[in-house]
C-alpha cells in the first residue's frame, strides 16, 4: 500500500507540473532549503540586474543558504506588466522587480512617477520616494505583497534639433514622450507631444518628423542620438520608478531572523542602487560629453519653475481620478519637499 501511495503522489506531481508549469511556490530542498524565485525586468546584460544578483548571494550567505533565489532576468518566467505584480499576488512566483508605473492600472498610486516636474531634482525624488514608501507598502498590502525596495533610474533629460532653454522654446515643438501625464502637460506648454514607435523616433529626428525626445542620458547612448541631433537640456520631466516586492505570506512564512536578513539586505541594495544608479547619471553625461558631439544646457530656473506650476494642474487631474490617495501622495511630497 506505501509503495502504491507513493507512485499515486509522484503521478499527482508530474501532471501538475504539466498543467501548470508556472507555478512556483516556495519549495523546501531536502536539506531544509527554502526557494524563491524572482523575476527581473532588466535583462541580465543590464547595470541594474548587478545588485540583484548581490540580493541574490547576500541573502544566500548570510541564511547559512537556507534561503535561496533564483533569477530571472527579462522577464525571464513571463509575467510583464501588470502580470509581474499579479503573479506575485497569487504567489505564482515569491518576488519580482518591475517598473512600477506597469502597475498602476491596478494600484493607481504608482503613477506618480508619471508626473510631470513632481521632482526637481533626482535629489528631492530619493527623498520623494522615501517619504512614499510607506503609502505604496499600504496599497500592496491590499494585493497580499510587501515592498521590498525602491528605487529607480535618473530623471529624463530633453534631446532636440535646436536649443530648448527657454519656456517659449516649447511652442510648437514636436516631441516625442511616452508617459501620459508629461504629453498633456507639453500641450498646455505649447508643444506637441508626438508618440511614434521607439525603432522611427531617431530617424524621425533626423530628418525633422519630429524636433525632439525626452530620454535618459543612458538610452540617448544606446541608441547614438548623439549622431542625430547635437543639444540635451535638463528639463525635469519625471524619472522612471522601480520597485521590488515580495508575496507577503511568503515572506511571513519565514523564519523571523531570516526575514530580518531579507529586509536589511534590501535596505542595503536600494542604498546601492539610489547611490549608483539614480544619483551615480554623472558617468553618463561624462560619456555623452566625451563623444564631442552633444552641447548640454541647463534651463533658467524661473522656466523651470514656470513649467512646473502648469504641470501642477496635471497633477491635480491625476489626483481626481485616483481618489484620496492620490491626493495624500501630493501633500506627502509637497510636505517633504516643502514646494
């Protein structure tokens, strides 16, 4: 009779391989080890995907290896988007990292980091997005997970054809954005934003189409704009979030010290990431400078401060449809920042 429950056991687990073979819950090894996975979003070729594998072995060495974690870097396991938070939710997978505007078709508040001219600086955002932190860790919560960390890549600066200094220099410029707050916003500046496919957006520069692409200095690099158009100014548009989290019942799951070793490793990789990441965009523009073919500008602040004060009422808009969470995000950062 063992030997027929055993074979019964072992069909039950082939079958259910089979029919769901993304299912990954925490597994225990025979030695007691326990196994999550994670997925990532940036591709294992990526600066960011570094200090995922330093959570990845800190966490192993400092558990004695009784917890460990396997990588999955582009979206490695499948779930993007919305899906990367909802997997984690249904404890498909333990943890993921994302981008985490992707989520917030379910949880609003994430698209704060949309707003246009919400931070000045990437200085005044890590400070932003401490004071944050904990409303996002309340509305995870409701979907069953736990912010792990948060973080995020350095603000967006503006590439064009000719000079964008000052605030009239908008009117009539075609740019090229992705975010939805930032396009209503440059239309109530006088641009017009333009939202054609990434692969045309550098020949469209080239050959006039459009006038201009808000980037990262790093995505400007990768693509070579610097051989397309000659002038970047740093207008603070917004700077793309990115959060880490964890199934809540799996983490409780686990043993208090080894939760204790989870949180401080996470508390030391976003310190590494904000420090090199989003504060460290100072080895970009050294790069984009050294190619001798991009002129930088810093706008006038007044321009600045004149853009930002039209930005507010996108802001406002984004409020209302999100409802009072939306409006405590504001007054937190208006709060922090003292704006």
């Amino acid at each position: 009779m063992k030997q027929k429950g055993f074979w019964f056991l072992a069909a039950i687990t082939v079958i259910t391989s089979l029919i769901f073979p993304n299912v990954a819950l925490s597994q225990k090894s025979p030695a007691g080890e326990i196994r999550w996975r994670m997925q990532v979003s940036h591709p294992a070729t990526a600066l960011m995907f570094e200090y995922f594998k330093k959570f990845q072995s800190e966490i192993a060495k400092r558990s004695g290896t009784r917890l460990k974690i396997d990588l999955h870097p582009g979206y490695g396991l499948g779930y993007k988007e919305a899906d990367s938070l909802l997997a984690v939710k249904d404890g498909l997978i333990e943890t993921s990292n994302d981008y985490s505007s992707h989520w917030a078709g379910l949880i609003p508040i994430f698209g704060a980091g949309n707003l246009p001219f919400f931070y000045k600086s990437d200085e005044d955002r890590v400070k932003g997005l401490s004071a944050l932190a904990p409303l996002y860790d309340r509305e995870l919560r409701k979907f069953g997970c736990k912010l792990l960390m948060l973080e995020g890549l350095p603000m967006v600066y503006l590439f064009s054809r000719t000079p964008v200094v000052k605030f009239e220099d908008f009117k009539g410029k075609k740019i090229r954005v992705s975010a939805k707050p930032v396009m209503t916003a440059l239309t109530k500046m006088g641009a017009s934003p333009q939202t054609i496919a990434l692969s045309e957006a550098i020949t469209a520069m080239q050959t006039g189409v459009i006038d201009g692409q808000i980037w990262s200095i790093r995505a400007g690099l990768t693509y070579k704009i610097q051989d397309v158009v000659h002038y970047v100014s740093a207008w603070p548009f917004y700077g793309v979030e990115s959060a880490t989290i964890v199934n809540e019942a799996a983490f409780n799951k686990l043993s208090p010290d080894l939760q204790k070793i989870v949180e401080n490793v996470s508390k030391e990789v976003e310190r590494d990431l904000i420090k090199n990441v989003m504060l460290g965009e100072g080895r970009d523009i050294e790069e984009m400078k050294a190619t001798g073919k991009m002129k930088f500008f810093q706008p006038d602040k007044d321009a600045i401060e004149k853009a930002r004060n039209i930005a507010k009422s996108v802001w406002e808009e984004w409020a209302k449809s999100v409802g009072p969470v939306g409006r405590e995000t504001i007054q937190v950062i208006e709060k922090t920042l003292a704006q």
